[in-house]
C-alpha cells in the first residue's frame, strides 16, 4: 500500500444555492474547514488524516483507497498516479487532488 497525498485544489461556494436551499442562506459561506492549497498524508488503513473534513472523508475515502491500493492506468486521467476527487457538498463542494506517493527504496 502506497502513501496518497490530498491537496485541496479549489474551495467553491454557490451562493445563490445557499440563498434558495439553506435555512441560514449564503451566510453558512463556504467550507469553515479546509482550505486550498491545505494538504494531507493518507498513510493507510481507513485512518482519515489529522485536520481533513469527516463528511469530505466519507465521500473521497474510496478514490482514495483505491490509488494507494493499485495505482493504475485510465484513460482519463493523464497521469496513472493522480486523480481528482470532490465531496459531495452541493452548495460549498472542495475538490482535491490526489497522488499515490511513490514507496521508499527502504522499505522490503
């Protein structure tokens, strides 16, 4: 199993969601939590990493487990070792990206 940094890439807010489908409107604002260029080390097992969103672990634990699992190729992504992911926030989503972090030369 590989280690997987996350990177929050872009932070978004629909306000105009907020104003329609929230009881407190576009004063929730966006994510309190996390912000981008904020980063994290997944190191294994099903442990969500010190500081990251519980909800957003919820939604991207999959994407990651999976990449640290077996990174492999697929034809939408130009790299075999990235992805992006999101939480499924529909008025304030976070994207981050993903990247299988290559094993150290130590390790057996």
């Amino acid at each position: 199993m590989v280690q997987v940094k996350i990177t929050v890439v872009k932070v978004c807010f629909y306000e105009e969601l907020a104003d329609a489908y929230l009881a407190d409107g576009k004063s929730v604002g966006p994510c309190p939590l996390l912000r981008e260029g904020d980063t994290f080390l997944y190191e294994g097992g099903a442990e969500m990493p010190k500081g990251f969103c519980p909800w957003a672990w919820i939604d991207v634990y999959h994407a990651i487990s999976v990449l640290s699992s077996v990174p492999s190729g697929n034809h939408w992504y130009r790299y075999p070792d990235q992805r992006i992911t999101c939480c499924t926030d529909g008025v304030r989503p976070v994207i981050f990206a993903l990247q299988a972090l290559p094993q150290s030369s130590n390790e057996d």
